[in-house]
C-alpha cells in the first residue's frame, strides 16, 4: 500500500492535534446531541496498485490479524448499516434526513475502500472468505426481523465502531510502527465513524418516537447484549482463523490474541467503560464530545 495523503496516525510532535502529538488523550466533555458536529464526506482513495507487507501492523500478526478481521466484515456490514437506516427514515426532519444522506455517503466509501484494502490482504496471501461468508450468514439472520429490530443491531455494531474509532484516535500507539497507506486509511475510517456516530440512534429515535422510553430501551439494551455477544465471538473466531494462516494456532494463537485485546494494548478493556454506558437510560452517542480527536476535512484527501 503506498501512503496517501491523509494525515498519518503517527505524526511529528508539536502539532497542537492530541492524535498528531502521540499523547493519548480523552475527552470526557458531554456533548448535546441536538448539536454534534457537520457530517463530512472526505473522499479516501487507497491506492489500488500498492502491495502491502503480510503482517502490516509493525509487523505484528496478532495486531495484524485481529485489524484485517474487522476490515473483512465492513463491505456487507456497511452495505446493512445503510440499508437499516434507510428503511427508517420516512419523515425525518430536514437536519436528520440531511444527516442520513452524509451518512449513507460515508459508509458507501468505507464500503468501497475496505473493499480494496481487502484485496490487498488477499494479494499478501490471506484468504477472507470465511470471514465473508460468516458475516453474509450473520446479516441473513436478520432477514425478515422488524425494520427497528434491525437499525437497533446497526446502532449497537455503530456504537463499537464509534468506541474503536475513539480508542484509535486517541492512543495513537495502537498503530505505533503501522504501514502508512494503512495507518490513513484507519484514521479515515475512525474519523467518519465518531462523526457519524449518533446517525442510527438519532434515526431510531425518529421512527420509534411513538414508542415509550422503557420499551425503546428494553430493545436497544437487548440488542446489545446479542450483538455484543456475536460481534466478539465471531471477530475472536476470525482472527483466530486469520493467525492459522500464519502457522499460529491452537492455545498460544488463542492466548496471543487474547493479551493483544486485554491485556495490551487491550483495546476491549479500554472501551469497557462507554460499553457499559450505553446501557444508561436517556444515553445519546454525543453525550461524549470527542470531535476534538477528527481531522478537518481536508486531511483525506485521495491517495497517491
């Protein structure tokens, strides 16, 4: 992968930016969800013609291997974040119909993207199609659910992206050593995702306004208690899949990646917190005011 010219996820210091100066730093401001930030559309391009090393994560393959298994999940996972959020918009106000559209046009680029990057993994010599064929399977078991069954799983998966995305920003040692292409292309993605990140509950609020707050509660906090239970299981089971391909495999592979996600840098541990607090009653994404960490809407531009 060559580097583009997005901002790196390791920069020099002095920037006045906390993701640029490698300081993590968290910000725990709450923010009114009647006021979260503009919704903008940076238009990333991986360079197609790039060829990425094997274990491209400081040439780790545990971090390797856990990051191309999210990466394999996002163009079928992106394409029902959009089509969930769809089915529920009739009758959005003007700022929230506008919002949807912003949105819809991030996740398509993701989408398309990671798709690339993803053929970039499989030109290094990983095969994802059981990773994809878990993921279609996974989505086919939605299939005929109510449409706000279905947008409460995307506003719970949107809610891990957005912890991720947050985490990522805001400890830049998660991709400490990190291809640059690479390392731009997940800045990219976490910046739209915390921008985004309270499109899908906004909207579910919308279509079940009607609905009382307990009963509008019971499924949110359901659901996330299904997906939750999923998204590790099967993402664990993923990677696990990812490192046998490397010759990693039975209790060391599962003991490494455990530690890689626990432990340190124990991305799972660190999210902990906001995962719990999705559960509070009267909880909204932008009740954490974290814009602070997005880069401006210039620093994605194509790649090189």
């Amino acid at each position: 992968m060559a580097a583009s010219r997005s901002q790196s996820l390791v920069a020099p210091a002095g920037s006045g930016n906390p993701l640029q100066d490698g300081v993590a730093q968290r910000v725990p401001r709450r923010c009114p969800s009647s006021t979260p930030p503009e919704i903008h559309v940076r238009d990333y391009r991986l360079d197609r013609d790039g060829a990425a090393p094997r274990w491209w994560l400081a040439g780790d393959p545990v971090a390797t291997a856990w990051h191309n298994a999210l990466s394999a999940t996002f163009p079928r996972g992106e394409a029902f974040f959009i089509e969930t959020v769809r089915a529920c918009r009739e009758g959005a106000p003007p700022a929230l119909d506008a919002a949807i559209r912003a949105f819809v046009a991030q996740e398509v680029n993701h989408s398309r993207e990671h798709a690339a990057f993803n053929r970039q993994a499989a030109a290094a010599g990983y095969d994802l199609a059981r990773i994809d064929r878990r993921v279609a399977d996974l989505i086919g078991e939605t299939v005929g659910k109510p449409p706000l069954a279905r947008l409460a799983i995307t506003m719970a998966l949107e809610h891990f992206t957005a912890m991720f995305a947050h985490e990522f920003l805001s400890n830049p040692g998660h991709f400490a050593g990190c291809e640059p292409a690479a390392a731009a292309l997940w800045q990219w993605h976490a910046t739209e995702e915390i921008e985004h990140k309270g499109v899908a509950f906004d909207t579910f609020r919308h279509a079940a306004q009607g609905w009382p707050r307990r009963r509008r509660w019971l499924l949110r906090a359901s659901i996330m208690l299904l997906v939750t239970r999923k998204f590790l299981r099967h993402r664990f089971a993923d990677a696990l899949d990812l490192l046998a391909q490397d010759g990693i495999a039975g209790w060391r592979a599962r003991a490494r990646l455990a530690h890689y996600l626990v432990v340190r840098p124990g991305v799972l541990r660190r999210i902990f917190p906001a995962w719990l607090g999705y559960f509070r009653p009267g909880f909204h994404p932008w009740d954490l005011d974290d814009r602070a960490l997005l880069a401006p809407p210039e620093a994605a531009a194509a790649g090189g």
